[in-house]
C-alpha cells in the first residue's frame, strides 16, 4: 500500500541516431528521467483498468541521449489499498528504449533484471491516504537521502547506498493489455504566486511557526519551494479549501474531516533546496506551511504549480455584462481543475469518473476544449468496467469489489447514451459507434429487461436512484420515478439511431418499437391530462418544474399540451438543481422562451450561477448552497449555454459540417462574442448593437463549415447564407 521504487539502468549508444523512441508504463504511476531530465508530464499513465487495458506513453527522446554512457531512472508509486478510483492490480514498471542507427541497426534498453534498484529511498512507503475514499498518499519526502548523482552516469562508483537488483512482474510478462495513451499527460499551465495572510492572536504556534497561504483561488496542483535548507527539518504543506477561526488551514478535503490532507518533506541541510509534490493532484485555495524556522516568501520560495491534463483550450466568451463573463471564467477554471488524467466530478474530495457528471461537463468540453479524447476515456473506462448484467459501476476504473465503493445509479448508467451522442455529434465519427454500440445496447437491454410487466415501466431498481442532484426537491414516491422514465426512453431512441447509423437493422426495428411502447407507457401511467405536466413519481401528487421540463426536451408530453404545458414550466419558480437545469433551460431557449432561460442564467440572486459569482466565488460549486465542493465541473455548463444560444453557436450536422449562428440578443446586453472548438477547425461569432438599431455581426467561419444566419432583432428576421473565412455586416 502506498509503495514507491526507484529504478536505474546505464546503457551505451554506439553511433550515430536516425531515431529513439521511449515507451514506458508503470503501475499506477512513473516519473521517468534520461541523464538526470525528466522525460513527460504528470499524472502519467492515466488509470485504466490494467486487466482490460493499461496505458503506456510514447517519447521521441533523440535529443536527451549522449554518444557513449547514458543513464535512464525511473521513480514508481503504486496506491493499492483498494481506493475508489484506480484498480489496485499490482505494482509494476515496464520500459522499452528504441535506438534506430544510421547505419540500419537497431538497439533495444528494456527492463529486466540487469536494472538496480535503490533499497532505501527519500519516499517514505505506507504513508497514510489523504481523503477517505483513498484517491492519493502523502509524499513524504526525506532528502537526506537523496543522492542526485543516482540520475547520471558513474554513480555507482562515488555511492554507499545500497540497491538490489529488479524483479520480474505481472507487467514484463505480457499479462496487462498494452494500449497507448490516447489523452495528454498532465502538464503545469501556470505557476502562481500566493499571498501570505496574518494569522490571528493566538493561533501563532512557536514549535510548528504556521505560515499560511492564500491561492486566490481553488485550484489543482500542487506547491512548489526553494528555501534555504536546516538539516532535518520537516516541513509540512497542508491543504485545504477553508480557513479556521483563527486563520489555520482546515483538517479537511472539501467538506469531509481529514487529518491527511497534507505532504512534507525534511530537508538535507543544503544552502539550496528545491521540491514540488507532485505524484497527485491535490486541490485547495490555502496553503499552510509548519516546520520550517525562517518567514517564507511567497512568490520567490513558494508558489504553485496549477496543473492538469493538458487538453488544447481554444473558447472563449466575452459580453456586455461584466458578472457573464466572470461566470464563464469560472466555469472554465473549474472544468480545467477537474481534467485529472480523466474528467472528475470534484479535484480534491472524490476526483471520481461519473458517467453523469462527463456528460454535464461534455457540455463546456466539447465548445471549449480539444476534448474528445478525455470524453471517450469516460466511455472506454465504463465499457471496461461493465457488469454481466448490463449496468455500471457508480465511477469507473474503481475498485468497484470493495464493498466500501459496491454502488450503483441507476439513472447515471443511462447517461452512458446521451454521453456517446454527444460525442458523436462534435466528431462525426461513426467508429465511435462501432466501438461502443455493444455497451450501449447492454446496457438498455438490462433497463429493457426488468420492465414492470403491468404498467410497462421500469421499476426502482438496486443502487441509489437520483432524479435531480444537489439536494433534490423532486419527491421519489412509489415504484415508478419519471425522469428514469425518461431517461430510459432517450437512451433507447439513441441506440436506435446509432443502429440505425452502423447497420443493425434487426436491433433497430426492436429499439423503435420499444421506445414507441415505452413512450405511451409513460403518458399513461405518469401524466396529468388536466395539468398538462408529469407527476414525479408514480405515487406522487407533485408536479416539479424539472420532471414536465425534460419531459418537454424529450419530446414525450402530447403535441396538443405542448404549448400549455411549456406555458406552466415557464411560469413556476425556479426548483431544480444542477441536473435537471440543463433540460430546462435548452428546453426554454428552444421553444422561445429564451426571455426566462436568459432571466435564470443570468440572476445574481439565490439559487443559481450568478449567486456564486455574486459571492466572490471564481469556481463554480457542487450545488447553489456555499457548502461541499467549490470546484464541481458539472456546474460549468452555463458556459456552453452562453455561446450555443446568447451568441447562438449550434451545431446542425455530426462533426459541425453545417452550422446555425441564431442568437437571443437580450434587452441587457450590448454585444456577446463567442470562439468555440469545432473539429473543423475555431468558429467565431460577434454580435453588437449599434447606435441607429441595428447589429452589426463578425463571423469566422472554418472551411469546411456550411453556415447560415438567422437572427431575430425588433419587428425583423433575417436569414442569411454565411460564406467561410472572415465577414463583417451591418443589419438595419
């Protein structure tokens, strides 16, 4: 449990190099250097189930080698202990060294026995978890024993420390799936200075000398130091989101107690000493540092490091209205925060892999970022993860046999479709089809498989069943919960399509008929004719504004209610939570009520967005209250909303081949400017209002994009064919 080992090997190059490649995995993770530079990010591999496939990176590393004598370490960190969100497998490391000369002779370094191994090293093993669902291990760090001649030639012949030679593992004998890495390794995207804060009267402590820290902000990553040295002083870096009573770091991770939320590090002595943390994620605003004698510098001795996968950031939206704007930035700090070698539900409490919260989050990733990648990591993990009958683990990879993390949701197993949609949708690949449509139907066929005989709907089920999250107000009362209904049908009617898209003919006619049956079920058994909305659940007289509102997005309400039906949602006060205020608002926006999606996206007041900005909040929260998480990605979605329909970027055709600019441009807004990622390349729209009462539009329209204008303004519409590159009009 919490192990490390430190690997070396010399090796010589015997002429001139046409090519080096580097391919290395370890389990779970490796820092890997080459004559003492490290090689790669961080973070590296990121976790697979290793039985299904284990990730391995690839380096061209031509540059880093020398003619003659070369040395390549290796430091290795395996968690074990059965934690929530990596499988524990066995520790290992695997490494294979390419040398191509230019004489046509190839040269293979690979690990075997020959390698060394250091017997006692600076990480201390066995160290304690941080959280309570055992995500990461303190570093605790012992530079006294550090050697940093280890990580070059000749070492060996200046060194006392003792090694031992390497042993064969699972992972040298073929037994882990070898895949390469499909998605960026972590990387650090900016190093910030902090601000040292006063503590108050009373909580100064002589033995420890507190000094703590503020970020500004909630970020992920880690601390990095360069202090004078003091032979055998620890110091210790304690995280969190919040500060005490007096000014002291909290014991917590999120709003969970935790005494481990902390690395330290006791130092050699040296005039010098340098030393980042940096084999997890960790994610806070404050930083407390005890131990060390001297007043530390923030900016100059310490920093941090803000790090995460590395995915190509392109978005941007920019408006009139200065709270927008810092509402999107947020939401954009957040979904960063929560890429951690896949998309996370929160960086620091959990940093889990929910098929539910990737699908919110595909949202922002997919207009935002170069993300397809880390999106189908989602659904590759949960594919690998997969139960005999169909259904899901709760997060994926997991150690999901631990009866600690043996749980399931239902509903977020259906999210599984709408996800693979999306995906599709942004790239236009139908190979993701193929690859995934064997999940898919396994897992609608599981859902289509215990159907209540009776009423035809598919009854409450084993796990815990979530309608709307943080906090719901939707009442589950009864055999029967709407929006699982619903759920249900969307993800058929998707399978269907996705038969219908790779040649499953036979599962298409099956899929339809079903979906057709299941849609008349749900009319009968759950809707109230003289309302002209749903009820929540089969035993439930109430009649929440998000049950009616994803029922109206899912096309189930009658054709002849819709307008009454939109008319009652539209009216209601605001009541749903993070999950179901997606349906709702592109429900709103779609059906001409963009007025009242515009008055909740943008209020300043509670519930809502607006309300954490208001509150000095630059992340977005688990929920609307100011409690739990304050980096929770599936809350960026307003993001996305603000690009698709304020500045009215959409989508009309899988892989964005063709494209509608149909903006809404609010009574409150002078301008709006949106740049999304498209696979075809960035799409820029801009909108402005113009003195005489017209809009004035920039567009920049990809090559490979049909595009149209269709923009609504005073008594006008116009609809207008965009040419591709940049253009500018005025409309009067």
């Amino acid at each position: 449990m919490n192990d490390f080992a430190y690997f070396r090997k010399e090796f010589k190059v015997r002429g001139e190099l046409a090519s080096v490649q580097l391919y290395v995995s370890g389990h779970h993770y490796f820092h890997v250097y080459l004559n003492g530079a490290k090689i790669g990010g961080y973070g590296t591999p990121a976790p697979t189930n290793p039985y299904k496939r284990k990730f391995y990176m690839e380096y061209d590393v031509g540059d880093q080698l020398n003619q003659g004598m070369n040395c390549i370490t290796a430091d290795v960190h395996y968690l074990g202990g059965g934690g929530q969100n990596t499988v524990d497998g066995l520790p290992g490391f695997r490494l294979e060294l390419h040398l191509t000369y230019l004489n046509g002779k190839k040269q293979v370094v690979k690990t075997n026995s020959s390698w060394d191994t250091l017997i006692d090293m600076p990480h201390i093993t066995g160290t304690p978890y941080q959280q309570n669902r055992r995500i990461s291990a303190i570093e605790d760090y012992d530079a006294r024993k550090w050697d940093v001649a280890w990580r070059y030639i000749g070492w060996e012949s200046t060194s006392t420390a003792k090694t031992s030679k390497a042993k064969l593992t699972k992972i040298a004998r073929e037994d882990w799936p070898m895949v390469r890495q499909s998605i960026p390794e972590g990387a650090i995207e900016e190093e910030l200075s902090l601000t040292k804060l006063n503590l108050t009267s009373g909580s100064d402590d002589e033995e420890v000398m507190p000094q703590v820290f503020d970020v500004g902000r909630i970020v992920s990553g880690w601390p990095r130091f360069k202090l004078k040295g003091f032979e055998g002083a620890i110091v210790r870096f304690r995280y969190s989101e919040d500060l005490d009573e007096q000014g002291r770091v909290k014991h917590n991770v999120s709003n969970e107690d935790s005494e481990h939320y902390y690395d330290q590090y006791t130092m050699r002595g040296d005039s010098l000493e340098e030393w980042q943390p940096d084999f997890s994620y960790k994610a806070f605003r404050y930083v407390e540092v005890t131990g060390y004698p001297l007043p530390i510098e923030p900016g100059i001795s310490l920093t941090v490091c803000v790090a995460y996968t590395a995915i190509e950031y392109v978005g941007n939206f920019r408006c009139s209205d200065e709270h927008l704007n810092k509402m999107y930035e947020a939401c954009m700090r957040t979904q960063k925060n929560n890429t951690l070698g896949q998309i996370v539900d929160c960086p620091h409490r959990e940093q889990a892999q929910y098929i539910a919260d990737t699908d919110l989050q595909a949202e922002a990733l997919l207009y935002n970022f170069n993300s397809q990648s880390v999106i189908e990591k989602t659904l590759s993990d949960f594919a690998d993860a997969q139960l005999e009958d169909g259904t899901f683990p709760f997060v994926a990879p997991s150690n999901s046999d631990n009866p600690d993390f043996k749980l399931q949701i239902p509903e977020w197993d259906l999210h599984y479709a709408t996800l693979l949609w999306k995906l599709y949708e942004a790239s236009g690949e139908l190979s993701l089809l193929r690859a995934y449509f064997g999940t898919l139907h396994r897992m609608v066929d599981y859902f289509l498989g215990i159907l209540d005989s009776e009423t035809g709907l598919v009854p409450l089920d084993k796990g815990w069943h979530i309608s709307d999250w943080p906090y719901p107000s939707v009442e589950h009362k009864g055999e029967f919960l709407t929006v699982q209904q619903i759920k249900l049908l969307q993800a058929i009617r998707i399978t269907s399509a996705v038969a219908t898209l790779i040649g499953e003919e036979k599962k298409l006619r099956s899929y339809l008929q079903q979906a057709e049956q299941l849609s008349c079920n749900i009319i009968k058994h759950l809707y109230n004719h003289e309302t002209k909305c749903f009820r929540d659940s089969s035993d439930s007289a109430q009649n929440h504004q998000g049950v009616t509102a994803i029922a109206l997005y899912a096309g189930v309400v009658p054709d002849e209610d819709r307008e009454q039906a939109i008319a009652y949602v539209a009216s209601k006060e605001w009541e749903c939570r993070t999950v179901l205020s997606l349906p709702l608002l592109r429900m709103l926006f779609e059906n001409k009520r963009e007025a009242e999606a515009f008055a909740i996206l943008s209020s300043r007041e509670y519930p809502g967005w607006g309300y954490m900005i208001a509150q000095g909040a630059k992340t977005m929260w688990e929920g609307w209250e100011d409690v739990e998480s304050h980096s929770h990605a599936w809350n960026g979605y307003p993001a996305r909303l603000f690009q698709e329909y304020i500045v009215g970027i959409r989508s009309e055709a899988p892989g964005f081949t063709k494209a509608v600019i149909r903006p809404f441009i609010p009574d409150e807004l002078s301008f709006a400017e949106a740049l999304v990622w498209t696979i075809q390349g960035s799409l820029f729209v801009r909108w402005e209002k113009t003195v005489g009462g017209g809009i004035r539009v920039n567009v920049k329209i990809p090559l490979d994009v049909q595009a149209r204008l269709e923009i609504r303004f005073g008594k006008q519409e116009v609809i207008k064919e965009l040419g591709h590159g940049d253009q500018e009009f005025t409309l009067i």
